[in-house]
C-alpha cells in the first residue's frame, strides 16, 4: 500500500525544483518549461518515478512529466530525482482527471498507465485510469499519431480495459497476457518497483498498446 502521510511532504513539493507549480498555466506551454521542443512523455500515477526516471535516462531526447496525487509518494520520486538530476524530467501533484487542464490539445506524444489503481467496486469504474472516460481526456491532448501504453498485473482491470477500447473508439494496437514472455512487446520493457515486485512473486504482467481510430490518416509536418 502507497504512503500517503509525511509530515512536511507538501512543503518539500512546493520548493522543488523539479515540480511544476500551477501546472494550469502551462497548458500549451510545456515546451517552453523543459526549453526545447522535444516529444513529451507523461505517466500518469507515477509513484515513486523508477520507471520514469529509467525511461529518461535511456532517452535524453524526450521529455517525461510525472503525474502522481499523494504527496508522500511523489516526495519519494522528488528524493530520487535530487540524486540523479535528470534534465528531461518535471513532476506535477495534482489529479489526472484535470489533465486536460494542464495539456493543450496534441501537446502528449505518449501516455503510460503503470499498476494503476483497479477501483474495483463498479461505482467507480469511471475513475479508473483505462476507462472510456478517461481514454477521451487522453484523446483530447495525444497528438494525432499518439498512444496509451498500459500495464497491470490485475487480470479484472485488463480485462476490464479492454473491453472500454471498442466502445471509446480507440484501436488495440498490441497485447500480451504475459509481457516478460512475449519476446516482441518485453524488447527494451522498463519495469517498475511493482512490476518487479510482482513478477518476482511469479505473477503475470498484462499490457496493451492502444491509439485512436483513424490516427493513421493523419501526417505530422
């Protein structure tokens, strides 16, 4: 279970360097925050930022921003970051229903989904992070040519996710039940703490790949 109470946490967020304050007034802006116009990545529901820290390393031509709403996690992201001070990376605390607050349209090149909370009751299946609803929010702010990578090692909520990707009107690109055996979708996969911890349990990792339908009748200049 995620912390979500240390003490000082928000104060530690305020005065970082790498947490983008305000993030609303940086919608359409985000260029202007990193200083370049390279693609930017987000993750939404980042935790303690392993995978996205890994991610920017390996790739110092994109840019990530971290998406994660406890505080006490994201300070733990905010202690790693201190140390390896990646260039390409920001942070936001807020929560990803308003990320169409903070992205202009066509401003994100690629979504992931990582271990996401299953909110397993069915009231609250909107809230969970590959539901319809939230595959239009991610529509509203993916460039045209842009995709949702998704893993979990919850076979409800894959389950689940899949059947939302028909009736949101987006493509199922690509999926394995099993991702550390699928020698296609596991080439150059980064895991996360529960990714590792999970697997290493002998669990299965689930993960699809998903874009809008028609995308691929749109050019970028």
């Amino acid at each position: 279970m995620r912390l979500r109470n240390i003490a000082g946490s928000r104060e530690v967020i305020a005065e970082s360097q790498y947490t983008v304050k305000d993030p609303e007034t940086k919608k359409g802006l985000w260029k202007e925050v990193f200083g370049n116009d390279r693609p930017i990545h987000i993750e939404i529901g980042m935790g303690k930022g392993r995978f996205l820290m890994d991610l920017a390393e390996q790739n110092p031509n994109i840019n990530y921003v971290g998406i994660e709403k406890y505080s006490s996690v994201l300070l733990r992201a905010i202690q790693k970051q201190e140390l390896r001070q990646l260039p390409n990376v920001k942070f936001i605390r807020m929560e990803a229903e308003d990320i169409t607050e903070v992205f202009a349209p066509s401003e994100v090149d690629k979504i992931y989904l990582n271990f996401s909370d299953p909110w397993p009751k069915d009231r609250h299946a909107k809230r969970r992070l590959p539901s319809r609803e939230f595959l239009a929010r991610y529509d509203k702010i993916l460039k045209p040519d842009g995709v949702v990578e998704f893993k979990t090692d919850n076979m409800d909520l894959f389950d689940f996710a899949l059947e939302e990707v028909e009736p949101a009107g987006w493509n199922l690109d690509a999926v394995t039940y099993d991702l550390h055996n699928d020698e296609v979708m596991n080439e150059g996969n980064v895991m996360t703490e529960y990714e590792e911890r999970f697997s290493s349990q002998g669990n299965p990792i689930y993960k699809y790949i998903v874009s809008r339908k028609g995308s691929n009748l749109w050019t970028i200049a």
